[in-house]
C-alpha cells in the first residue's frame, strides 16, 4: 500500500520538498541573494511539478514522427505543459535579471546586502 | 473590423507603444510624453466606446490566432471587463498628462525608459482584465508587476529595497497563483475560464481543487495587498515617484481586485463560499481586520504619502468585503468602490506629487494656513477627496458605503457593518487633522517673514496648469460620480444579470 | 517572527501534501488533463493538439506549434516579459554606466 | 393618515439652490465687504420668498415634488414640499433674513475675521437646511443632513482659537458618528421595508417585524437624529459649540442645526415609524423616557451656568426635547404643540441669543453675574429678553404659552401624568434659570446709566421684530404664516383625527 | 578599474568559437520547427555568441560588434516583428496573429502557418539576443567600464 502510494507520487512529493526548500530560503535567509536563490528554487520546483504532470507512461516526446501515428493519444507526452513552462521559464529569468538589477542598486547604496545590516543603514 | 478586434486592440495598444517608444526616441529625443498620451487618449476612447458597445451589445468573445477556445486563447470583454478596463485607462490618461512636470523634476534623464515601462504595465493591466485563460493571466500578471517594482524603484533613496520586498512576495503570490493554475490544469484539462466554470462544479470537493483555488485567492490576495498580505504595500507607494504612486495605487490592487471578482464569482461559483471552503468568510474577515488596521495605521503616519499608502490598505478591504459578503449588493458595492476609489486616491495621490514638486515635501507636520492659501484650488479637491475617502454624502465615496452598508445588513453581517462605520470615523480623524491644518493652523512667528516671500508667487496657477488640471478634474470627477452613481449601478446590475 | 515564520512553512506543506492525495495517478494515458473531453463535456485541448497539430501547421514539433500558433499570444507575452526586463535593467542602472564613462 | 396630493414643481429646487447659487457670489465680491452681504441678504429675501409661495399649498394638503435625480436605483434625490416641510422651511427662511441683518451688525461690531468665509458657510448651511426641510425620503434626508454637518463646522470653528477648534472637533465627532448611525439605520430600513420614502402614518408594516429589531433600529435612529437634538446624553457638542459667533449660535443652535434634529426625530416617528407602530413596539416609552429626562436635565445644568450663552445652550437642550416629547405623546395634540413649539421656540430663543449677542459686542460681557443694571443700558434688548424668557418659561400671553398648553393636553391625551409633571417642573426651572437675569438687569445698580448705549441698528431691529413676533403669535398663533393651523394639520394627517 | 589584456589563446580561441555558436544558435532556431528548440533557446545561444566577444575584449572591440545602446531598440524591433506579424493578419481581415491570413500566397494553409511560426521565432529569438545582451551589459555594466 505504502510503496503504491510512494511510487505513483514520489514525484510530487519531492517536488514539494523542493518547494518548500526554496520558501524556505525566501524567507528565512537574511542575505537578499540567498533569498533570490530560495525564489529561484521555488520557481523550479513549480516547472517541475507542471512537467512532471506531462509524463505518460510508454509515450514519446511531442514531435510527431510518421512511425508513431499521432491518432492514439497515449502515444505522446501532453505538449501543453511542456509549453507553458518555457513561457514561465523565461518570466523566471526576467524576474531574476529585474531583482539583480534591484540588489545592484541596493548595493551601491547601502553596500551591503545582508538585512538585518541593510535595516539598520535604512535609518 | 474595430469593433470585432476591440478587446486586442486595447492591450495591445499600449504594448505598441511600449515599443515604439525605444525605436522613435531613436530619431527624435523627448517624444516619449507625447506618445504614452496620445496612446492612453486612444485607450480611454477606445475602451469607452467598447463599454457603449458591451452593454448595448453583447460580450465580445475573442479568439486569438483564430483558434476557438479552449484551443486557443480567448479574450472576454463582457461588462464588468470593458467597466475596469475604463476606469484604469481613464485614471491612467489623467495620471500620465499630470507627470510630464514631475517625471522631469524626479527622474530628470530616464524618461523613455520610464514612460515605456508604464505602458508595459498598462498593457500588463489590461491584458490581466481582458483575457479569458487562467494562464495567460500569469503571464500578464507578470509583465505588470515587473513593471510596477521598477517603476517603484526609482524614487527616493530608499525605494529599491522597498521594490525588491514587493518582488520578492509579488513573486511569491505569482508563484502561488501558478501552481493553484497546474492543479486546476491537471485535475480539469483546460486552462480557458467558461469551461473551467462547467466543469469545476463537478469535482470542486476533492482536496486538489480546493488547494488550488485557496493557492490561487491568496496569490492573488498578495497581489491586491488584502490584509495581512499588505506588508509591501506602504513602502512602495511612499518611496515610489510621484507618478507611480499615483498610477499604481489606484489601478494596480484595483485589477487584483477584479482577478478575484472573475476567479471567486465567474469560474469558481458562489458554491465556494457558502459549502466548501469558508473562503467568503476568511477574506470579509481579514478584510475588515484590514480596514481596521489600516486605518488607525493611517493615524499614526506623518507623510502624507504614507498615510495615503496605509489607507489603500483600508480602501482595499472594503473591496474586498465586498467580495467577501457574496451577496449581489456586496458585488455592487466593491465594483463602485473600484471605481470612486481610483479616482479618490489618484486625486490624492496627485495632490502629493504636486506638493513634492512645488514644496519639496508632502510632510503632514509642515502643513499649515500657508499652504492652504497658496494653493486654494488644490485643496479644494483635496477636500472633495478627503470628504468622499470619509463618506459624505453626496460624494462618490459614500455610495458605495452604501452599497456595502447594505449587503452587510442584507446577510446580517453585524460586525461588518460595524467596522465599516467604524472605518469612516477613523477616516474622518485622519483627514480632518490635515483639514484642519491647512485651513487654521496659524503661522509660527518665525515664519511671518517668509510670507512676505510668498506674496509674489512665482508659481502662477498654483504650479502649473498641467500640474492642477488633472487634480480638480478627478475631484469634479468625484462629485460627478456621486450624482450619477444610479446609471454606474444599474450598469453594475447588468453584470451580474 | 521567526515561528509564525516557520508556521508558513509548514502549513505550506501541508498544504501541497493535501493536495497530492486528490491528485490523479501519474503516468497513465487515462489521466484527465490527456483526455479529448472533459468530465463535463467540452473539448480539452491537449488531446487536441498531439492530434491536429501537424495537420494544422505541418510542423512535427507539437510544442513549437502550441506556442506560436495556438496560445501565440502567451508567447507574445513572454517576449514582453522579457523586453521589459531588459528595459527595467536599462532604466535602472543606465545613469551609473554613464557617469564612469 | 390620508395621502398628500403631490405635483411636480421645480420650486423647492430653486428655494434649496437659491443660497448656494450666491456662494460664488459672496466669495467673489470678499474684497467689498457691502456687496457681499447684500448677496446673502439677496438670497434669504429670495429663498422665503420662494418658500412663501409654496405656503397655501401646506393649508390645502397639497406637496411641490421634484426628482432631481435617480440617485440609486429605486431611489430617487426627490425633493417634496409637504407641509411639514414647509412649515420648518418657513421658519428657517425667515430667521435668516434676520439673522443675516444682525450678522452684518454682530460681524462688523465684534471685528470678527474672515467674514467671507462665514456667509459662505452660511449660506451652504441654509442650502441643507432647506434641503432637509423638503427631503422626500431617507436617503435625500442624509446627504443633506450631512452637507449641513460639513458646512456647520466652519462656523463652529470660526474664532479659530484654542477652544473653538476643540469645539469643532467635538462638534464634528458627534455630529459624524451619528451620521453613521443614521445611515446604518437608513440601510436596516431600506432591507426591511424596501423604500425610504417618508409617508404619514409610516412605513412599517408592523405585523412581520420581531420587536427587537424593531428596539434597535429605533435606539440606532435616535442615536442618529437625536445627536443633532441634543438628546441627553448625546448633547454635550451643543454646549461646547456656544464658541462660535452668536449669531451662528443664534441661527444654528437655535433654528437650523438642532431643528433639524428634531424634525428629523418627528419625521421618524411620525413618517417612517408612524405612531402605530411606535405605541405597538412600545418605542414611544424609550422616547418619553430620553426626552422627559433631557428636559429636566437640560432645565437642571442651565440652572448652573454662569455664562449666558452656555445657560441658553442648556436650555436649548431642554427645550428641545419639548418637542420630541410632544411627538412621543403620539397624540394630536402632542404633536400639535410639538410642531408648533418648533415656531415657537425658534422665535424666542433666536431673541436670546441676539439679546446675548448685542449685549457682547456692546459691553463684551459673557456671563450673567456681570449684567448687573444693564436693563438702563440697553433698554430695548432687556425688553426684548424678558419677553423671550417669560415666553421659555411658558407665561402667557408669549406664544411659548400656546404651544406648552398643546403639550400639557397632549399629555392628558395620552393618560401621561408623569410627563404633565415634567411640563410643570420644567416651566418652574425655567423661571429658576431666567428670573435672576431679569432681576440683575432691571434690580441691580450696576453701570453708569448717563447714556443709554444699544448696539447697532442692525442688531437691535431684528431681535425687537423676533420678540414682538413671539409676543403676537401669542395673541394670534395663526399671525402672518398660519404656524397653527399648519401644525395641527400635519398632526391630524399623522394621527388621523382632527387637530383641535 | 585596471586595462585588462586577455591571454592570446583565449582570443584565438573566442574568435574561433564565435562564428560556430551564432550558426549553431541559427539552428537551433530554424530547427525549432522539426526538434527542440526555437525561439528563445536560439536566441540565447546567439546572445552567448555575443557575449563571449564581450567578456573577452575591450569595449573599443565590442561596440563595434554589437554597440551597447542597441540592445533596448534592437529587442523592440524583435517584438516588433512579432507583434507586426500578428498585426498584418488583424489587418488583413482574421484575428490578431491568425497566420492563415497572412499575404503569402501559392502555399497551402498548413504551410502558411508553418512560415508564420518561423517568421515569429526569428523575431523572438532577436528580441531574446538583444535583451539579454542588454541585461548583460546593464547588470555588469560598470565592471566592464
């Protein structure tokens, strides 16, 4: 019973782990790149679990070749999520360049990137 | 051919002008003002014939690329869409023609870059309003909020912390908001919102859905800054430039407030509030702990940007009560309040940057009779403002009071009703304190010399006529809407018909 | 702080773990997102377009015709997602390079 | 409980605009001090007018309506010149043109600043007023009842000083916060019943709704109106707001502020509660209950002023509460003398407050114990005074007379002994609070008398007219405007019978 | 900050390289049709071309290979071609980015949606170079100077 469940989820549940690794850093790390990296991680495990939920046991990948007749659903993987994920992909990398870009400002201004010191230049 | 395409059009727009901007600044330097203008001239007519169209009509629905839906993409510009997408391109047009003076005196040498992005975020505004696909919305979701931390990140010293804390937990709503869309995604199969509403009656007790829809309100919640999900929200509003504060505040958690009206009443359906998840309950709850909160937080500020910033706060929990009631009047009251708040808040917000501009400070401890007596017709509207953000009849502000006033008797909400008559007494304590400083507070007598300086008053027109033309606009705006509120809600009725 | 802190956490987990257990199995073919037809009836579209995608743009790569063709407009998106963040970056640190040089 | 004939006309528009139109006017014309006010006077003469010839209509049972617009759906901003109505349009209207007179005397004489700003604010005032006077239902009710609140507070705070700014804070929080719960009452009727309209006889159907919903809503309605009437223990801004220049205290807190309080408690107990209702619920005891004690409360705190203004402040209080008494009566004669003590009232304590602000600008004495003799001083305004107390104090032949007589019936109407007690203890406290001015004024040496010094003409006439008005509606209570025979009709429409 | 002089072997071998990424990039991009890839992905590879020239050498040296200020324009342009791709069909009479009616005659409908498909990606995998060029230069901007 244990080993059905684990096997049909163990996915999901480390994409969860992976999740709550990244919340994690986002808001326990005080340092501002780490928290990036905690957002980073989350945004991963997010693409992950939407790509996980593409897979079909005995399908290929969605690029139709004539030897495979694409009329049988279950020959292909679901081409859906695998496109949305480039686009949040790519949103990713924006946000990441945007809060690059923030933690250069804040850092020729404050020149520190550690929080709690930030606060206390702030004043 | 206009018509067909109109909810493309409106987006799109502005994303043409986003790009142009780059390219014409190329050959001809400073062009930027007039083109962002003139675009959002355009929006506001097109968007104001599209709501005449809409409600005469009937929905446009519009398919991208051509593929019907849930094939393609589709957009849908029924009533409530086309009303939102007016107000946010109307309140935009005033903002951007009052912020040629400020975008010059705050960010003297970024001007194309800026007035680009505020495009982008208003294509980004749009968009969110207009589409009909769960996840197209994420995608505009994000092209708005990365414009809106960077048009924040410009202001004073210490606005890009505060920008990057509004990243930070935007990018965390986002995030929410798009597992909540993977889990609805897997467990339906579509990502088009009118098949999401027939077939999510069908499985919306299994725990995967309810996790997604309480993933996707508070993703959203973050977005609209519902109490306890405000904190980014003072910092923002008080560092941003002058403009940005006055284009995001009203507009920007005004579209979450919407996403949470499409999600909640259209796709989810009234079963989530009174069977399966007490969502209703928990936002009317933390809505009136946030009206509450902000409030008295209001109180306690010195700088009237501030103090503005954490009365959004408040203002957004009546929206959200109003969602949160789930009865038709409730529905009514947070749509007006959409509406009489942005343009409240964008007159008040517009009435700072004016001060930052001709003053240098919008610090609440420095106003006195002085200030009033120089800038008469500002304070005027600030008045009008003040007097509508309390609820007086007969401004704008106090009908849709009214209207939540109602559906918080109508379901027997007493404590609702409570804290929203509660609100408008701390409303009045906090405006009143600056009314009464602008009109008695008597000059200290080091400062009677200064007087004599003021006499002459260089700035004719209290600053600048482009600088009080949007103001006293707004605030005749507000007077205008109290009065001819019956056609708004009648209009507001039809939505939900 | 720091408990209600980790409170979030954990009631984000809890959460996720939740809402695995009303997850469909993964893997099989049978699954609902792969289906031609919803539970209600309407058309869904992953099935959809492994069927018609080649035919329709006779292109083999399912997901490139998925996104530039049938949900084009999120890829327009994307691409704006993307110009303004490199407009972001320009606008805010563009004076500093200007100065050093 | 018949119907109102209504037709539509635009005139109570025009009598609720007229004021406001002159606003621009008065703050054009701020550099010409006699421009200005011959603006305000413009409009008062104009404003009774047009409220004078709306008057017949009020003795035929006729009521001008007109929708300005439709506010909500369903509800319409209607303004409708009912008799009641326009019996209190009447008596604000034609107290302002006196009023108005003795500004330009008391603004002058007292050197008062940013005069502009006062008729301005004055002008608004009598806007809502009016606009009070002629709402046509609950919701046109609050917004000017509201726009009244706003428009007050300058005149609260005009001195601008330490005490006045306080006041007006106070003022403002009693003010507002009833608002609230007038509209919180508003709404809770609008679910209940569906409409806002104020009809003779009520809305409510009596028989569906549970009695303490019923309670509440009353207590939430009194607490609304009975702000402005300076019910005890809502009273305590009136007192406080005596900072303001008298003849804001004179024309407000004597005719349009509180009085509109009080027509808004007898427009709800009378048009949206109906007395049926009332005595069904057994709300009328609550009402007896807060206003019989207001009364002798209000007589009680006059006694301990020292401060003239203050002392006819809690006589107002206490006079007030005459009136709500008289509609709690819920007999045709209770509200007979109720509505006509409004007139009668308005006339004689408007008398007061000019007597006491003629004797300020004059001799700038506040309190009672430094009039000693000033009845040699200022022969005409001690005349004038002693006519407005004896009146208070219910001594006929002065028309305060008339009006306690319809009470005191009433109360026998009504089985009421205990609140014929109050009438008779409350006339005995008001001799209590008024006698020793009298006695000070006319029995005591006090200044030298080698010159009799009134102040201006400006303020001596119009409280002389006010005093001699008072003194012939008691010989004849139907004199020039048929204040009688209005009050009795409107308290024959509400109870049925005939009005005696 | 200090002139910096790159190793002759790393020049040689950047100069070597370059052209061999930007055709592999192009690949990627035309390939995007019949395998992995597309767009974004080509656009990046190209991006990397580029920005190996610009960690390698001197700004005198990269400018000319692809002048800083061009990368905001340059990315607009790519969106442009996107954008005006969409916009021609909404003016020719279907909806926004309905590629069947683009103005490209003597091909099939499937054909025509396919270039359609092809035309966006070039313009997608432009605007990816340029701004990624961009954020390159902006967010390392001063160390390079």
């Amino acid at each position: 019973m244990f080993s059905e469940l684990f096997l049909e989820y163990y996915d999901y549940w480390f994409i969860i782990i992976l999740m709550i690794v990244g919340m994690y850093g986002m808001i326990m790390k005080k340092n501002l790149v780490k928290k990036i990296i905690g957002l980073t991680i989350f945004q991963m495990g997010i693409i992950l679990f939407y790509v996980a939920s593409a897979v079909k046991w005995k399908a290929t990948v969605p690029i139709y070749t004539p030897s495979v007749p694409n009329t049988e659903i279950a020959n292909y993987i679901n081409p859906l999520p695998h496109t949305l994920m480039l686009t949040a992909i790519v949103v990713g990398v924006a946000t990441l360049g945007v809060a690059f870009a923030l933690l250069i400002m804040i850092y020729n201004r404050y020149k520190t990137l550690h929080e709690p010191e930030l606060l206390e230049r702030m004043k | 051919m206009i018509i067909r395409n109109l909810p493309a059009i409106i987006p799109l727009l502005f994303l043409a002008a986003a790009l142009l901007i780059p390219l014409i600044n190329l050959l001809k330097k400073n062009s930027a003002f007039s083109i962002a203008v003139f675009v959002s001239l355009l929006a506001s007519v097109v968007s104001g014939y599209g709501l005449y169209y809409v409600d005469t009509n009937e929905t446009i629905r519009y398919s991208f690329g051509g593929w019907q839906p849930p094939i393609g993409i589709e957009y849908v510009y029924d009533r409530l869409a086309a009303f939102v997408a007016l107000v946010i391109n109307v309140i935009s047009l005033i903002v951007i023609t009052h912020s040629l003076k400020a975008v010059k005196e705050e960010l003297s040498d970024r001007e194309m870059p800026y007035y680009a992005i505020t495009m982008l975020l208003l294509c980004g505004l749009n968009g969110i309003v207009l589409t009909g696909d769960i996840f197209n919305l994420y995608v505009f979701v994000e092209i708005s909020s990365l414009a809106g931390y960077a048009l924040i990140a410009v202001g004073e010293e210490r606005s890009p912390f505060a920008a990057f804390r509004y990243l930070l937990i935007g990018t965390i709503g986002a995030s929410l908001y798009l597992l909540g869309v993977g889990f609805l995604f897997i467990m339906t199969g579509t990502l088009n919102m009118i098949n999401l509403a027939q077939i999510l009656p069908s499985i919306n007790e299994t725990p995967t859905v309810i996790v997604a829809v309480t993933l996707m309100v508070s993703g959203i919640g973050i977005k609209t800054a519902i109490f306890p999900m405000h904190g980014w929200l003072p910092d923002s509003y008080t560092y941003a430039p002058s403009t940005t504060s006055a284009l995001i505040a009203p507009i920007g958690t005004k579209v979450g407030a919407y996403v949470l009206f499409r999600l909640l009443f259209f796709i989810f359906g009234i079963d989530y509030f009174s069977r399966i998840l007490p969502v209703g309950d928990l936002i009317a709850f933390f809505a009136s702990a946030g009206i509450i909160f902000g409030s008295i937080m209001a109180i306690a500020q010195k700088e009237l940007k501030r103090m503005l910033a954490y009365s959004s706060v408040a203002q957004i929990g009546y929206i959200a009560l109003g969602i949160g009631l789930a009865n038709p009047l409730g529905f009514i009251g947070a749509v007006l309040h959409v509406l009489n708040h942005a343009f409240m808040k964008a007159c008040l917000f517009l009435i700072a940057a004016n001060l930052r501009i001709n003053e240098g400070h919008s610090d609440i401890s420095k106003f006195d009779i002085k200030l009033g007596k120089k800038y008469p017709w500002t304070f005027a509207a600030f008045t009008i403002a003040a007097l509508s953000m309390i609820g007086l009849p007969p401004m704008a502000g106090f009908f849709s009071k009214w209207y939540l006033v109602l559906a918080t008797i109508d379901s027997k909400a007493w404590f609702y009703l409570g804290v929203i008559l509660l609100s408008s007494l701390l409303n009045a304590v906090y405006f009143f304190r600056i009314l009464e400083r602008i009109y008695m507070k008597k000059y200290s007598s080091d400062e009677i010399k200064e007087e004599v300086v003021f006499a002459g008053n260089p700035n004719k027109y209290e600053g600048g006529l482009s600088l009080l033309i949007p103001v006293v606009l707004l605030a005749a705006g507000i007077i205008v809407l109290g009065l001819f509120n019956a056609s708004i809600v009648s209009l507001i009725n039809r939505m939900i018909s | 702080m720091k408990y209600f802190n980790y409170l979030i956490i954990i009631a984000f987990g809890a959460m996720l773990i939740y809402a695995s257990l009303g997850l469909p199995q993964r893997g099989p073919a049978s699954e609902v997102a792969s289906q031609e037809t919803s539970i209600a009836g309407t058309v869904l579209p992953s099935a959809y377009y492994i069927k018609n995608a080649y035919r329709d743009a006779n292109t083999p790569n399912m997901v490139t015709v998925v996104l530039a063709d049938y949900r084009s407009i999120d890829t327009l998106g994307e691409e704006v997602v993307i110009f303004t963040a490199g407009l972001i970056c320009y606008m805010l640190l563009w004076r500093k390079r200007k100065n050093a040089a | 409980m018949h119907h109102i004939e209504t037709y539509i006309s635009v005139i109570p528009l025009y009598a609720v605009l007229v004021s406001i139109a002159v606003v621009p006017l008065i703050l054009m014309s701020a550099r010409n001090a006699n421009l200005r006010e011959f603006w305000t006077i413009l409009a008062g003469v104009i404003k009774f007018g047009l409220v004078l010839t709306l008057a017949p209509d009020a003795l035929q049972n006729k009521a001008a309506e007109f929708t300005i617009i439709e506010i909500a759906p369903s509800v319409d901003l209607v303004l409708r010149a009912d008799p009641f109505g326009i019996y209190f349009a009447l008596i604000a209207s034609g107290l302002w043109i006196l009023t108005s007179f003795y500004s330009i005397g008391y603004m002058r004489g007292a050197g008062e600043k940013k005069q502009t700003r006062y008729f301005a604010s004055f002008a608004v005032c009598l806007s809502a007023t009016i606009g009070i006077a002629f709402s046509g239902n609950l919701l046109t009710f609050i917004i000017f009842y509201e726009i009244l609140t706003i428009a007050t507070y300058p005149l609260v705070i005009h001195k601008e000083t330490k005490v006045a700014i306080a006041a007006g804070r106070k003022y403002l929080i009693y003010t507002l916060t009833a608002g609230l719960f007038l509209i919180a009452a508003s709404a809770i009727t609008f679910i209940l019943t569906d409409t806002m309209e104020f009809s003779a006889g009520g809305i409510f159907d009596s028989t569906v709704i549970p009695k303490n919903t019923m309670i509440i809503l009353f207590m939430l309605f009194l607490c609304g109106v009975g702000v402005k009437a300076g019910i005890i223990p809502f009273h305590s801004w009136l007192p406080a707001a005596m900072a303001a220049p008298t003849p804001v205290s004179a024309l407000l807190h004597a005719v349009a502020v509180v009085k509109s309080g009080v027509f808004g408690v007898v427009r709800i107990v009378g048009f949206i509660f109906g007395p049926e209702v009332m005595s069904s619920y057994g709300l009328n005891i609550i009402l007896i209950v807060f206003s019989g004690s207001t009364i002798i409360i209000g007589s009680l705190l006059a006694l301990r002023q020292d401060n003239l203004k203050r002392r006819l402040a809690y006589s107002t209080v206490s006079h007030l509460s005459y009136i709500v008494l008289g509609a709690a009566l819920l007999t045709s004669s209770g509200f007979t003398g109720g509505i006509f003590h409004i007139a009668t009232h308005a006339t004689m304590k408007i008398t007061l407050f000019f007597c006491a602000g003629a004797i300020y600008v004059n001799l700038h004495k506040e309190n009672v114990s430094e009039l000693d003799g000033i009845g040699k001083v200022m022969p005409w305004t001690m005349a004038s005074f002693t006519i407005g107390a004896l009146g208070l104090a219910g001594i006929p032949p002065i028309n305060g007379f008339v009006s306690k007589w319809f009470l005191g019936i009433g109360a026998l109407e009504a089985n009421q002994i205990i609140v014929l007690v109050i009438f008779i203890i409350s006339g005995l406290l008001n001799i209590g609070y008024f006698f020793p001015i009298i006695q000070r004024a006319y029995f005591k040496e006090g200044y030298d008398i080698t010159k009799n010094r009134e102040a201006s003409m400006f303020m001596v006439v119009p409280l002389v007219i006010t005093a001699l008005l008072s003194l012939l509606m008691g010989f004849y209570p139907d004199l020039l405007l048929d204040f009688y025979s209005i009050a009795s009709g409107i308290s024959s429409s509400l109870i049925g019978g005939a009005g005696l | 900050m200090q002139h910096r002089i790159a190793s002759p072997i790393i020049l040689l071998v950047s100069r070597f390289i370059t052209p061999y990424i930007m055709l592999y990039g192009f690949y990627v991009i035309f390939h995007g049709h019949y395998g992995p890839g597309g767009g974004f992905q080509g656009g990046a590879i190209l991006a990397a071309a580029v920005l190996l020239i610009r960690i390698v050498n001197d700004p005198e040296v990269y400018e000319i290979h692809f002048k800083s200020s061009f990368g905001i324009p340059f990315g607009a342009a790519g969106v442009l071609i996107f954008f005006g791709i969409g916009f021609i069909a909404m003016v020719l009479g279907g909806n926004f980015l309905d590629y069947s009616y683009l103005p490209l005659v003597g091909l099939t409908q499937a054909d025509v949606r396919s270039t359609g498909i092809l035309l966006i990606e070039i313009g997608v995998a432009f605007a990816v170079m340029a701004i990624l060029v961009s954020l390159y230069d902006n967010l390392l901007g001063e160390e390079n100077v």
